[in-house]
C-alpha cells in the first residue's frame, strides 16, 4: 500500500478527534443533537485550523443512517463514502476554479433533485470568496430560500471579501489559529502513535514554525522524518527550517546585555556559518523579547511549553521595559530591512550592531528625539551671559538677551534670552515668537514640514530646547530630512542655537496651528457674510426678486498691494 501523508491519515473523523476550535464545536453538537439546523453555514479562519474537515464531519453528522447527531458512526455507508470522499450527496465545489457564473447555474439548477441516498444533499464550497460577483447574485436566492434537503457549509479564509448579502444569510464561524501548545500536543501524540522516535525541542521549533496551522505542522513533520532519517532530531530540523539553537540566541543577547560590541558581532558570524533563514532567526529573536517582556509584567502569563523560566527571569532582571520594547522594534523593523538588503548576512551583522547603537546607557537620561545642530553663522549664541554685558552701548539700537538693568517691558522676562532675533525687530513682532500658532505659519516651510509644525504643539521652550508634541501617526512619518528642515528654519527665525526635540502624545490638548488658522478663516467668513447681509443693495435685491445669498461663493480675496 502506498504511503498516506500525514495530514490525510490523521484527518479527524468525529468532533472529537478535533484539535482546538471549542467554541465551534460545542455550537455544532448542540445544534445537531437538538435539531435545530440552520440551512446554510460559513466557517472561516486561515489556513490549516480544521475549516474543510468540521465541514466534512458535520455533513456525516447530518446523514449518518443512525440518525441525526453529533456523534456519527462512522462505519455505515453514507459516513464510510463521505470518509473516501465518494458520497454523491456530498458534493465539493473549489471556488478557486469554478469562479464563473455558468458554473454557478449549472451547480443551481441541480439543487432541485433530491438527494441519491442519504437525507440531505450537502453543498461544500471551499474558499467561497473568489466566486465572481454574478456568482454570488446568482447563488443568493437559492442560499437564502433552499429545498428542505439541501444544505450548505462554506469555507473561506477572507470573509472581507465575500458580499455582506451573501453573510448575512449564513450561520458563521471563525475558526482560530493553533495555538503552540495545541499543535506540539498533537505532534507528540502522533510520533507516539507512528513509533517515530523525537526529540521533544525538535518537535517545538515545528510547532513554531507551523505558525498556527496544524495542517502545516504535520506537513514540517512529515518533512523533518524524511530528512532526519526516520526519526525528528533537534539538529535535523535547525537545518531544514534554516533556524539556529536558542543556544545562539541566548548567547546573542548575554552580549547584549553586556554591550559587548565584539562578542555580540562574533555571535552573528557564527550563526552566518550557518546560512540560516534571517527572516526566521529574527522571528525567534522577536518571539524570545516579547517572552521576557510578559515574564517582566507577570510571570503568570508566559506560557509552560516556550522557554525555560531562568532565562526568561534573568533577562527581564537585566532589561528594562524601555529597553525591551526598544530592542523589539528594532528587530521587527530590521526584519523588513533585510528583505530589500543586496547581502543579507552583512544585513544581519548590522543589525546586530544597531542594536548596541541604540541601546540607552545607564547614565543617560535617553531623550526621545533631538537633534542638535548649530549653523556655522550663529556660533557665540551658547555662552551669551559671559560675553553680552562687556559692551556698555545705548541700550535703544542693541538691545541683548538679558542686559540687567534695560527697559525691559513686563512681557519678555522668563523666555527673552533665547527667543530674541539678532535684528531685534519691533517689539509686538518678538512677542508674536512666543505664540506658536503664529510662528507656525512664518518659517517658510512647505510640504511634510509644513503639515508637521501646523498640526503640532508647543510643549515648553526654554534656553536652546524646543519641545514640540505631535500625534502618534504623524511622529511615524518624520525622517532626518524633515526634522533638520524644521530645526533650521526655526534657528534661522529666532536666531539661536537650537535642540528641536519631537514627542508623541495620543490626544492634543487645545489647537494646533492648523485649527487656529481655519477657526480665525470661519470666524472672518462668517463676519463677511454678516456685513454682506447689512449692505442695502443685497437687502433691495432680494426683497425686489425674493433672491438668497449663496454662502458657499464668498471667499476671501487676497490683497497684493
């Protein structure tokens, strides 16, 4: 006898033998053994979580000649065709080759017939979502109003993209991913079951890998047998994943931790000996950092079957949250990188290496973003006390920063020193410096720079420090290009040296630029339709020709000079 994968051999035959998915088949049992039976069913969910087989099981359910239940027999012949996939009651359609509407007709016009043998004629289509449109129309009358012996059970892993028409007439389902515990159970249960000898980390790193499919997961079996030989060893499957031991990368992060440049990049080559699957390395290493991250705010919620417990205590003693969260973006961000890099092993030993670049030194306050940058022509800005009080000139044409005995007015004392211009300008124009949904409009930028200072906030502004919030989504979008662009322009306005520094914050609080200039735009809108309203030509024309002002043409016309 040829040989069965074995994902087919191990298909489950009876909701019992299901893996996972309780919520839906607690649902189905009740609804079979009370017979309360809906007449068209969906269930989705991604590849590989038992969409095809619950479907198959409950269409023996439905005609097993024991009766209606959820517990078929599984040895008459409706069941025994059903499991050979030779039932003409049970008829499976592939949405993916039969998309057009012919098909769709010549599928409908036999829904009439009763069935050959068994109590209900049951309709399969799998990955119903890519039928075409006129498909869909066409299907929609006989899925909402069936013959009493038809049934239909639909499969799709996109339900987005199926009509709302179309769902609203079916009973559905979401099947969930596999979790890691759920697919290593099964796997230790089948290598039992087939007398295969493996090692119990071998068959962990295949759970992993199967990313929630157990279909998957028996095919990585099946492949991690033949290679090793007839038995599934820990080295055997490292290879054929392309992954490394956890031996790497425990020894990766000790270096780290550390900050050891030299031992973290030596770490790096020696897992580039092994041309491994970057992709896959950095997913382990993402997975490992979100472990420690859970063991850090509950040991409770790390789960039994990952990772020992002293490693994952131990890096969260030596790391903070900060660090953590800082380390996980990176590797996930470095992740995509390394699809666009010419050489990904270079690509991976630099991002080994931003990973030291970035990591916050215990003695630093780790601001969240600043730039510093001082223009060749504003140099002596930085020590003004020191130099500003030697000259003893008239006051009136050159005012400083902080003179001591000045006429200074009331309304520059904490914040004049470094928001005063060189040219020292009229007295209303510095003032206008301090408020930020003017100054916002007077730097000369355009484009992003410009979207960016108009929808922020002006946090505090003291000595040479700026600190500007803005939205999440918006921070998301400045580069080094834009933030230098801000900085110069905001240096070039106020005359000074300059740390721009830009923050996220969830919620504004009070108006941006933006908002002040379109509120002041509707309020001067508003007081020109008003005075138009008041003119005594309007008042004529409409009293003489019962005319309305159209509101939406006045627009404000800019003067030129």
């Amino acid at each position: 006898m040829s040989y069965q994968v074995l994902a087919r051999k191990w298909r489950p035959a009876n909701f019992t033998q299901m893996v996972g998915q309780e919520h839906v088949l607690q649902a189905l049992t009740n609804a079979l053994d009370s017979n309360r039976l809906h007449h068209a069913y969906l269930f989705s969910g991604t590849r590989g979580v038992g969409k095809t087989s619950i479907a198959r099981i409950f269409a023996k359910s439905l005609n097993c000649e024991q009766g209606i239940g959820s517990e078929p027999c599984g040895e008459c012949p409706s069941c025994s065709e059903i499991d050979q996939g030779r039932s003409l009651d049970l008829i499976e359609i592939d949405a993916a080759s039969r998309t057009g509407v012919d098909d769709m007709r010549e599928l409908l016009d036999n829904v009439q017939y009763a069935p050959t043998r068994s109590r209900f004629k049951v309709y399969l289509i799998d990955e119903v979502h890519m039928l075409s449109k006129s498909s869909f129309n066409a299907l929609l009358k006989t899925l909402e109003e069936p013959p009493p012996h038809i049934k239909f059970l639909l499969a799709t892993t996109d339900p987005q993209k199926m009509p709302v028409t179309v769902l609203s007439r079916c009973l559905q389902f979401n099947l969930k991913r596999m979790s890691r515990s759920q697919i290593l159970s099964q796997l230790q249960f089948l290598t039992e079951q087939e007398s295969i000898t493996a090692q119990e980390s071998a068959l962990v790193q295949l759970a992993s890998a199967a990313d929630g499919s157990m279909r998957d997961a028996l095919s990585l079996l099946d492949q991690a047998i033949g290679y090793g030989g007839g038995a599934v060893q820990q080295d055997a499957v490292e290879s054929m994943l392309g992954s490394v031991s956890r031996d790497y990368l425990e020894r990766i992060l000790d270096a780290l931790s550390g900050q050891q440049a030299a031992a973290l990049l030596n770490e790096a080559r020696l897992i580039i000996e092994h041309s491994p699957d970057y992709q896959r390395v950095c997913a382990e290493m993402i997975s490992l950092l979100q472990q420690v991250a859970l063991c850090q705010a509950d040991p409770k919620l790390v789960s039994e079957d990952d990772l020992a417990a002293e490693m994952l205590q131990k890096y969260s003693r030596r790391w903070s949250p900060e660090e953590i969260q800082l380390y996980y973006q990176i590797l996930l961000q470095g992740r995509q990188d390394l699809l666009v890099c010419p050489d990904e092993a270079a690509g991976f030993e630099m991002l080994m290496l931003r990973l030291i670049a970035f990591s916050p030194r215990p003695d630093s306050d780790l601001e969240p973003v600043e730039v510093k940058k001082k223009p060749d022509a504003i140099v002596e800005p930085e020590q003004p006390e020191p130099e500003q009080p030697e000259p003893e000139q008239p006051e009136p044409e050159q005012p400083e920063p902080e003179p001591p005995e000045p006429e200074p007015p009331e309304s520059k004392q904490p914040e004049s020193k470094s928001q005063m211009p060189d040219d020292a300008g009229p007295r209303e124009d510095r003032d206008s410096l301090l408020d930020w949904s003017a100054i916002a409009y007077e730097l000369g930028l355009t484009g992003l720079a410009q979207e960016i200072v108009a929808n922020s906030q002006l946090q505090s502004h003291a000595g040479e420090r700026i600190r500007l919030q803005l939205p999440t989504e918006l921070l998301d979008l400045v580069n080094d290009v834009t933030r230098a662009e801000i900085l110069q322009a905001l240096e070039h306005k106020l005359g000074v040296s300059l740390r721009l520094e830009l923050t996220a914050i969830a919620a504004l609080v009070g108006e941006t630029p933006l908002q002040a200039k379109l509120r002041r735009q509707q309020q001067e809108r508003l007081a020109a339709i008003a005075a138009i309203r008041e003119e005594a030509m309007v008042k004529k024309l409409q009293h003489a020709f019962a005319a309305e002002l159209n509101e939406t043409t006045v627009v404000k016309i800019e003067d030129n000079g």
